[in-house]
C-alpha cells in the first residue's frame, strides 16, 4: 500500500479541490494587496499624461497583474500549504489518514500532484500571456506612458560598440542585408572615452561591410564645426565590424521573450562575440521557475505532522514558511550570481530546486517516516 501514492480516489479529490481554493484565494489576495501598492507609485505617471484616464490605468492593470501572477503563484502555493495542512492537523484529519495506513508521503501526494498541474498550467500562462505583457508595458514605459505602442516588429534605441565607438539608432527593421536603421548617431571616442566627433543621419542602410549613414550631420568636438553631407556618394560609412545579426541583440529581455525567441536571441549573440551567461540562466530559469511549485507541498509538509494538542503546531507552521521562504531566496542569490559569472547557467538555474527537494524529502524522511 505504502507504493501506492492515490489509494483512494475520494480522499485525493477532497485534498486536492481544498488545495486548489486556497491557493486561489490566497494568490486573489497576494495580488490585490500588491496591486493596489503598486499603483500608488505608478498611477501617478500613468496621468500624468494628458489624455491618460481610467482607460490607460485598466491597461496598466491588465499588462501588470499577469506579471504579478507569474511571481507570486509559487509563494501562493507556499501558503496554501501551510494553511491546508495545518488545517488538517488542527482537525486530526491528519491522525484519522496514518491511522488508516497512509504514509506521510501519501499524505502529500495528492497535493503534489496538484502542485505540478499548476506549475505545467503557470508555464503555459508565462510563454503564452506573461511574456507579452512584459514587453508591451516595457515598451509603454518607455514612452513615458504615453500612447500605447504596438508590436510592429520594430526594434527601438539599440546601441552597439565598435572599438572606440558606439552606434545608436532609434529605430530598426528588416533582417540580414536590408536592415535599415533610423535615427542614426555615431559617437567617435578617443582612447579615454572622451567624445570626439558626432555624425547623425537619418538613415543608415548596410554597406556589406559598415553602415552607409544617409543626410549625414558631422559635428567635430575639437573645432565645433558642423558638416552637412548631401550627396550620396560622400555619404560617410561606419562601424564595418557591426553586422546585419548584431542589429537589436544587444538590448535582449529575457523575461518579455518566450523559450524559443530567447533561445534565438542567445544564438544571435553568441554568433557575434557575445556574453550570454545571463540570459543562458533566465532560459533555464523559465522552466525551473514555474517547477517551484511542486516543492512547495514537501518544504511545508512539516505543518501537517505532529500532535496539534502539544502545542507545536504553530512552531511546525513557521518551519514549513521558513524552509519555503528560504528557497526563494537562494533561487535568487543563485539566478544573481549566475548573472556575474559565479556559476555556470544550468546550475544557477537548477541547484537551489535539486538542494531544496533533498533538504526537504530528508525532513519529512527523518520526522515522519
């Protein structure tokens, strides 16, 4: 029996329908409480801006709340935990099911179970509505608010080093060799950083090498002259070590991209030189982010055990919140460290789930079973 995780299909459906309600009802209120303190800082800016009413501050709702789902679902699932399991402590439903036979793993099972439906559906949600969401009111941010941007395929202020140099463009759109880019400036520096002259145009369109900046604007810092360049053929051509690929691989946000699109980006980057440690962990991150869910049932599981009348049931409840809360914190130190180079992607990813659902299977081994 102690191999058979559901031995009964009634007590499986009763664990996991009150497991489900709570998590609902406490994700409903982590949300409305953080919501509402999050537009005390932001619905300010939002009407700042003239036309902005009720309308832009529903939008902001509706590209922020998913957000806030997406974060705070696996502390849901924490709580919900705590408070299911020591609710059935506190009644001796607890007592009533090892009294029948069951294990404590058995116990558990059915609000694993549960526990990994809901991290499945959180990763579907996060692919599919998060990212999204994340991208468009990073877009919307950083119009100040203002109207509402659409996802026209463009990629805006990117900025790219060339030796001692950097290109900047306002705008960019197309792919490979007709890449064209608007409102173009080349910064030249000297060896110290110090700027030394500045070209703006109001196009750039790939010469194969370099960028061919068209109506040219060259402005020299050591004489403040200014030249306009209007014929064509003197247009002046930079950056030949910037290709088409490098266009907008500079400027990646993990979080606004799904798996597939970030596993592009990360290629891209790597084809032209660059780091990708960072954004190696978000994508790895991006499945053991939602999967946090399933440990959540085992860290709080010690809420569930232990005589209710000894009076330790509070104490086993601020264990299980504990170990919980501590797991968040050393999955972001590692997401953190991994970002600086400390650890390699996989492991800043995955070392703190592995280490958790040891340290927690080993409580519920040693007290329990």
């Amino acid at each position: 029996m102690r191999l058979d995780f559901f031995p009964s299909r009634t007590l499986t459906l009763y664990l996991a329908k009150m497991f489900i309600v709570r998590i609902a009802a406490v994700l409903v209120m982590l949300i409305t409480v953080l919501m509402a303190l999050d537009l005390l800082s932001n619905s300010g800016k939002i009407m700042a801006v003239e036309g902005n009413g009720q309308a832009e501050i529903l939008t902001y709702l509706s590209l922020r709340i998913p957000q806030m789902i997406a974060r705070f679902l696996p502390y849901s699932v924490l709580l919900a935990t705590i408070i299911t399991l020591a609710g059935l402590n506190a009644n001796s439903e607890v007592i009533a099911m090892k009294a029948s036979g069951l294990s404590a793993h058995q116990v558990l099972a059915p609000l694993i179970l549960t526990a990994t439906v809901i991290a499945g559906l959180s990763f579907a949600f996060n692919e599919r509505v998060v990212t999204r969401a994340a991208a468009t009111l990073e877009a919307w941010k950083a119009v100040d608010f203002g109207e509402v941007p659409t996802d026209d395929g463009l990629k805006r202020n990117i900025y790219m080093r060339s030796d001692n140099a950097v290109l900047y463009s306002r705008v960019a759109g197309g792919r490979g060799e007709d890449t064209v880019m608007r409102g173009v400036t080349w910064y030249e520096l000297d060896p110290n950083g110090m700027l030394t002259s500045e070209i703006r145009a109001e196009r750039a369109t790939y010469a194969a090498p370099g960028w061919r900046l068209e109506n040219a604007q060259i402005f020299r810092v050591a004489s403040a002259s200014e030249t306009v360049v209007e014929d064509a053929a003197d247009a002046p051509v930079v950056g030949t070590d910037i290709g088409p690929e490098e266009v907008g691989i500079e400027n990646v946000d993990g979080e606004a991209e799904t798996l597939a699109q970030l596993a592009d980006s990360i290629e891209a980057l790597e084809a032209a030189g660059k780091r990708t440690d960072e954004l190696r962990a978000i994508w790895w991150h991006k499945i053991s982010g939602p999967m946090a869910a399933i440990l959540m049932p085992l860290l709080g599981a010690v809420a569930a055990f232990g005589l209710a009348r000894s009076g330790q049931l509070f104490l086993r409840a601020v264990i299980g919140m504990s170990l919980g809360f501590a797991y968040f914190v050393v999955d972001n130190a590692a997401l953190a460290i991994g970002n600086f180079g400390g650890y390699p992607p996989l492991l800043a990813a995955w070392a703190p789930f592995v280490l958790f659902a040891l340290v927690g299977e080993t409580v519920l081994i040693r007290t329990e079973e």
